[in-house]
C-alpha cells in the first residue's frame, strides 16, 4: 500500500514538474510568436477588437515596408563587421595578455591586472563620454571603425582567458621550453589551441554583448547607414510609433540572423554565455 | 631577484610579458584609465562645447542633489532592483530545480527560457510595447481592463521589470543549475532514509549547497539592474509622460550628456551612479556572510 502511494505521489510531482515547465514555456516564447503573427497583419486588423489570433493571410509587406524605410543590408553588414572586429581582437589581445598574467613573471604584473580588475569593476557609461570625444576629435565617428572602438581591447576577456591559462599545468610550458620553444611559440601552438573551449565561450558572449549594444552606436554613429540592427531599430520606433506589424517585422528581421545561430550552436551558446558569467 | 639583476632567461620572459600584455594595457589606459579620470574632471567643469570644459567646481553636484528629476531617477534605479532583483532569482531558482528533476526534453526547455539572452533588447521591448498597448494591446485583451501600462507612471516600471525578469530568468537560471548539478546526490539519499521531505529538504540542503552560487548570480543581476538603460530606454520614449517616473540613472545620464548636451552634469551622474554601485555591493558583501555558506 505504502509503495504505492509513494508512486503515486511520484508521477504527481512529475506532472507538475512538466505542468510548470510547459506553463512556463508558453510565457516564454509566446513574445515571439506574437510578434511573428503580428509581423503579418495589416495595421488595421493588427488593430481589430478583440483581435484575431492568426493573420488573415500571410503577407509580406511590412517586412517590405521595413526594408524600405530603414537601411537594413547597411545595418547587417555594420552589425557583422563589428562583431567580427571586436571578437578578433578581443580574442587576440585577451590571449596574449591572459597568458602573460597567469604563466610569466615580470615586474608590476600586480598592478597592471589592477588595471584590468578595475575596468571590469566600473560601468562602460563612466567611460562613454570621453570616449566619444576621441571619436568625434580624431574624426571617424559614422564608421564601423567607431562601433569597434571600445570595444579593441577585453578587460573582461583577459581576466577570463587568464583563468583558462591558470588551470594549465606548468608542465605543459616547462616541456615545451625544453623542446626549444620560446615563449610566442610555447603561447601560440602549445597554450593557446589548449584554451579552445574559453576562447569559443569568449567570442560567443563579445558577440552577442556587441549585438545588444545600444547606448555606443546610438551615440557615435547618427547616420543611419552606419546604425547597428539594434540602434536602427531604435530610429524605427520613433518612425512607425503606431504601426506595429511593421515595427514587429523590423524586429524579426533584426532579431532571425542570432535566433538562427543559436538555434544552430545552441549548447555553445548556452554554455559560452554561463560559462563566462558563473565562475 | 634577489642580486636585483635577473638571470638572462628571466629577463628574456618579463620582456616577453610586457610584450604580450602591452596591447591590452596600452588600450586600457587610453579608452578606460584616461577616460575615467576625465570624466571625474568633468564633473567639476561645464562644458562649452567642442570638447571644452571649464572648471566650475562642486555646482553640478550641487544642482544635481537639487534636482527632482535626479533622486526620482535614483529612486527608479533602486525600485527597479527591488522589482526585478528578489523576484527574479526567485523565478530562476525554481525553473534551475524544474530543469534539475529528471525530465525529458530536457535541453529543449532550456534552449526556450534562454531565448531573449541572444534578441537584441532593442527587439524585444518592440513586442513588449506591442502586448502592453493600452489600446490593442493582447494584454489587455486578455485581462479585460484597460491599463495603460507603459504610460501610466503608476505602473510603467512595473511593467519594464517584468520584461527585465522575462529576459534574464532563463540566463540565471543556467547558473543556477550548474550550482545545482554540483550537488552530490547522496546527500538526498541519505536525508530520504532520515524520513526528510522535499521541502525539508530544500531548505536543509540545497539552499545552503547553492548558496555562493546563488550570491554571484544575484550580484551580477543587481550590478545590470542598476545599470538598466535599454530596456527602458526602448520601452518609454523622452515624449512619454511617464517619463520621470521610469527613467533609470544611466538614462537620465544619457539625456542629459547626448540629447542636451550638457556632459559636465551627466558627468556627474555617471560618478554618483559608481559611487552608488559601490555602497550596494558593499553592503551585499557584508550581508552575504549571515547566509552564503562557503564550508563545502
């Protein structure tokens, strides 16, 4: 009797279990699915009380209207080439300086990851101002150079890669000396290829950190071809304030290119962005 | 070392070490250090234009501790916590114990609640708006009234925690479940044949196990609640009259350096705003030793 009850008991708490994980799946993605059932209304039956479910035929027209008022090939490749250019050189400089900070010695090694530690400590905002006076001073904001730009060297990638160099046995350099290495050779083709898994989760989160920036790009780059897919869509806003099949069609085109690589490169991605900011 | 003159092997690897590290301190120095202390100065100063400043003394501070607008956007910034920071890890925790039972589909479910990680918050505000329309809005469809929920300033920032707690719930959750995993599973067993149940058992071994994990994880989503700009920047537009009672310090900080251009008095917020970053996690720090158990 006794055991019984217990299984009963036990498949009890498992339909809860699935009842509340479904429950909460449905809060989570229904955005989404609004936002693409949305995407293909007409404004006015976007605006029908009470309101339909599904549209009532597929249309493209507010993606259409979308491409049209807002530059968004401009916007993708501003998008992908600072993507590109910050995770390079977030996972070149972060590298060789992560490695220094954990496998050499050298005088002021404290007090130069003091620097680091402090950057990582204080809000990007404190930095902003300044930031965009070098950029307007030097002349090149309205470029991908400019959403590049705070983003050249990673106190947060240095601090992190320095972990994964820390965890590698000192074995691995001393033999690699004895072989006649130096220290570039022993960093570049012994340490380095060892750090893979932290590098990936690095370019993941520099990635999608660059992709959600919003208060760099808006500041430094007014052109609108020269708008990240994020800070376009803030221009969107204020152009389509009432129109909102249009506004959730610029949203789905700014959003599908990450949703589609996550979707692909899920565990990387999960496991990149957790990894970077547990421990 | 010791001679003071390094063998020719050690001074060859302290060369390779500022080498390797001088990218990174060179880029430091020039788009962080410097502009660190520049924007400290600047808060001293008034800004004439064209990247000149004059030296004015303690007055934007002095006008900023006078401005209604400004403790409004504190009070916003630290409610905002309050809203966003209790009630989200909460969430978090219990989706991590969903995610940690034996279930299937396991990574599917958690694929779902990490989604908005990887949208652009700029996105998704856009539908947030979209569901929060006084008018159209599905919500108010769904509920039958008729609130309107990003420009009443009664309920505006409530409704941008509730996206902030949406977006974050899968990622904390995450975090949380790796503490959850390290658990080992005796310790369950063992308080099953003591006749422990479930929720004794919460409360006597997986609230303390995951105790330093729960810390980090609530200090980083107090640091970005604190930080919040986007998110509300994106939901409540300068012309909404909602405005000054959801504005978050970094968003008043942005209006006043980028859309009146006075950089001085943002300056100023942006110093008040470390400053009160500092005292939170101070006080976190010494709170967490009545309840983060580091003895595993």
């Amino acid at each position: 009797m006794r055991k019984k009850s217990m299984e009963n008991s036990k498949r009890m708490g498992k339909i809860i279990t699935y009842a509340a994980l479904i429950f909460g799946s449905i809060i989570m993605i229904f955005p989404f699915v609004w936002m693409i059932l949305t995407s293909s209304k007409t404004v006015s039956e976007s605006m029908q009380i009470p309101p339909t479910i599904f549209p009532s035929r597929i249309m493209a027209d507010n993606f259409a209207e979308a491409i049209a008022s807002l530059p968004f090939l401009n916007m993708y490749i501003n998008t992908i080439l600072m993507i590109i250019f910050r995770v390079i050189f977030a996972v070149l400089f972060s590298s060789m300086a992560g490695y220094a900070f954990a496998k050499l010695r050298f005088k002021g090694k404290n007090f130069l990851f003091g620097i680091v530690l402090m950057q990582m400590m204080l809000p990007s905002q404190i930095f902003i101002i300044p930031q965009y006076q070098m950029v307007a001073k030097l002349g090149f904001a309205n470029s991908v150079a400019a959403l590049v730009f705070p983003g050249l060297v990673s106190a947060f990638g240095t601090f992190f890669l320095r972990q994964s160099y820390l965890a590698i046995p000192e074995e691995v350099g001393e033999a690699a000396y004895l072989d006649g290495c130096n220290q570039w050779q022993t960093f570049s083709k012994i340490m380095f290829p060892l750090t893979r898994s932290s590098v990936a989760a690095l370019t993941v989160f520099t990635a999608v950190f660059a992709y959600s920036d919003l208060m760099w790009p808006l500041v430094v780059n007014s052109d609108l071809k020269m708008m990240t897919l994020s800070s376009g869509l803030a221009t969107l806003r204020g152009q389509f304030s009432t129109n909102f099949p249009v506004l959730m069609a610029g949203s789905l085109l700014a959003m599908l290119p990450m949703v589609i690589l996550y979707l692909i490169f899920q565990r990387q991605f999960i496991e990149g962005i957790a990894m970077t900011g547990g421990k | 070392m010791k001679s003071g003159k390094l063998s020719t092997a050690a001074r060859r690897e302290q060369n390779w070490g500022y080498l390797m590290v001088a990218p990174t301190i060179i880029g430091l120095v020039v788009l962080n250090v410097w502009p660190f202390i520049q924007t400290i100065y600047a808060s001293f100063c008034e800004h004439l234009g064209f990247g000149h400043y004059k030296f004015i003394g303690l007055d934007n501070y002095i006008n900023m501790f006078r401005d209604s607008d400004f403790w409004r956007a504190t009070g916003n910034t630290l409610l905002f916590c309050i809203l966003t920071v209790p009630v989200g890890i909460f969430l978090s925790l219990m989706v991590a114990i969903l995610l940690n039972a034996r279930v299937s589909f396991k990574s599917g479910f958690r694929t779902i609640f990490f989604l908005p990680m990887v949208c652009a918050p700029a996105a998704i505000t856009m539908v947030w708006r979209w569901i929060f329309n006084s008018e159209y809005g599905i919500l108010n469809q769904i509920l039958g009234t008729r609130i309107a929920w990003v420009t009443d300033s009664r309920v505006a920032l409530i409704s941008c925690a509730v996206v902030a707690i949406w977006s974050a719930i899968g990622y904390d959750a995450v975090l949380l479940l790796s503490g959850l995993q390290n658990i080992s599973k005796s310790y369950y067993e063992a308080a099953s044949i003591d006749g422990a149940g479930k929720i004794t058992q919460f409360f006597k071994i997986t609230l303390p196990m995951i105790s330093p994990t729960l810390f980090v994880t609530m200090i980083m989503r107090l640091m970005t609640s604190l930080k919040v700009y986007d998110l509300i920047y994106m939901m409540v537009e300068e012309t909404n009259p909602a405005l000054t009672s959801v504005q978050s310090l970094i968003y008043l900080f942005y209006r006043e350096s980028f859309v009146a251009g006075s950089r001085g008095s943002g300056s100023a917020i942006a110093v008040w705003t470390v400053l009160l970053i500092g005292i939170v996690t101070v006080f976190q720090f010494i709170g967490q030793k009545k309840w983060v158990n580091y003895e595993v």
